[in-house]
C-alpha cells in the first residue's frame, strides 16, 4: 500500500508540474521569433544624418541646389524646401545621433544633437523605412538641447602626503609619455604604456588629486599641462590642460603607473 500511495503522489505531481507553469503568470517571456523584423536603426540614423546636411544648410543664392539634394530624401509631392522660405541662411557645423525612436517596424524618429548658426540644439527627425527603401516622411522639428548637468561636489578627502611624493614620478612619467620614449616609460609604468610619439611636449604637472586609500594601490587624477607640438616648423600651437586618471603601484619603493585612461575628475578653474 505505501509504495502505490508513493506511485500516486509521484504521478500525480509529474502532470501537475507543467500545467502550473504554462498557466504561471510571472513565468519569463518568451523570447522574439528569430528574423523578426526590426526597424533598420543604423541605416535611419546614417540617412538623417545625411538629410540634416542639406536640410540645415540653405541660402537663397543656392536654393535650387538645395532643392535638387532634398529631392533625393523627400518623396514626391513634398514641398520641394520643405518648409524652407528660401530667404535667409543657415550654416550647419556638426550633427550627431542621439537617439533612435521607433513606432513600429517601419517609422521612427532619428534626433539629432546639433550645431548650426552658433546655437546647439536637437534636432527631430521622421525616417520612414520599406523593404530596404528609406525617405524623410515629414517635417523635422527643432527641440531644445539637453540640458547642462549640476557636477558633484569634488571629493575633499585628499592625502596630500601622497600627492607630494608622486610629484617627481609622475613629473618623469608624463615627459616619457609625451615623447613616447620606451625606456623612460618602462622606469615610469609596469606594465609599460603606450606613450603619445611627440604629439605633446610636457610643460608641467598643474595639479595631483589623490584620495585617501591603501598604501601600496591608489586611483589618482592628475591634471597636466602639454605644450601641443607645432606642425612642420610652424608657430607654437599653445597650451592644453588634460586630466587623467592613473591607477598608481608601489612596489620596492617605488610607484609605477599601471594604468592611464580618461578622467571623470570635475574640472577646476
């Protein structure tokens, strides 16, 4: 009796099992049919891009040429400017992509982050996409650029013994990493880095911002002063401050760089 009365349980719990988990509402989704159709983001953003440079750029002593190079973004029976008056200028400098919003597998909006007639601003964009075919399918509309970012407030937990001691090291380290000379790097840096191959000249080490931490591995910022390397003999190119981020080790003494990237340090005045 109790090893039917096991059998039973067993049975019972086997075909029990997968009917709760068909009919589970917080089971996981499933995963999208594989070939899907998807709006075509990249050639989109590329196309807009493409359209912003002719859009953004009009005088009226170039209307019809500006007229001819919409024609090939806009579909027939569009007006042929497209909103444009055909008085007044407009200078484009630099458009980027900011984001691709899609509707569905064939409209989307392709906004831009632009810079035309010394003002930023976003531009939006409606990209109409069919079997492979692309076109502007309405007018663009001017949004406002995003807005500034308030920094953090820089970190005040300092060690200001340590910024003093690496002064030298990171002094030579930095002159090896302009010139990109190996042997200086490789008394500098472990591993050794890549310098930058006289691109700059070093003229000076202007700040070290070392927050407090272990003894022998620190994360430091450090800003520097290049001199930017005149071209073919030409006048000085001036000056430029950067700041970087070192992973510092210390090791027989001695501290190495061992690692160098970009630097999210807020920067000061």
């Amino acid at each position: 009796m109790i090893l039917w009365a096991f059998l039973i349980v067993v049975l019972v719990n086997g075909i029990r099992a997968p009917f709760e988990r068909f009919t589970d509402k917080t089971a996981a989704p499933t995963t999208p049919t594989a070939g899907k159709p998807t709006f075509p983001q990249q050639a989109a953003s590329s196309y807009a891009l493409s359209f912003a440079n002719v859009y953004l750029n009009y005088d009226p002593a170039t209307a019809p040429d500006r007229q001819k190079l919409l024609a090939q973004f806009i579909a027939p029976g569009v007006d042929p400017q497209l909103g444009w008056s055909s008085t007044g200028k407009s200078t484009l400098r630099s458009a980027q992509v900011a984001s691709v919003e899609a509707s569905d597998v064939n409209q989307a909006i392709v906004t831009l982050l632009v810079q035309a007639n010394d003002r930023m601003f976003q531009l939006a964009v409606p990209v109409y996409a069919k079997d492979g075919a692309l076109a502007i399918s309405g007018r663009p509309a001017t949004l406002p650029a995003p807005s500034r970012a308030a920094l953090p407030a820089a970190n005040q937990d300092r060690d200001s013994a340590l910024e003093t001691e690496l002064q030298e090291p990171l002094t030579g380290f930095f002159k090896a990493y302009a010139s990109g000379d190996t042997a200086s790097l490789q008394r500098y840096s472990d591993p050794p880095v890549t310098g930058l191959g006289n691109a700059f000249v070093f003229s000076a080490l202007k700040e070290i911002n070392a927050p407090s931490g272990a003894a022998a591995t620190r994360t430091i910022n450090a800003t520097v002063i290049w001199q930017v390397s005149p071209a073919q003999g030409k006048n000085s190119g001036g000056t430029l401050e950067q700041t970087y981020q070192l992973t510092m080790l210390k090791k027989d003494g001695n501290w190495y760089v061992t690692d160098i990237r970009g630097s999210t340090l807020p920067a000061a005045s």
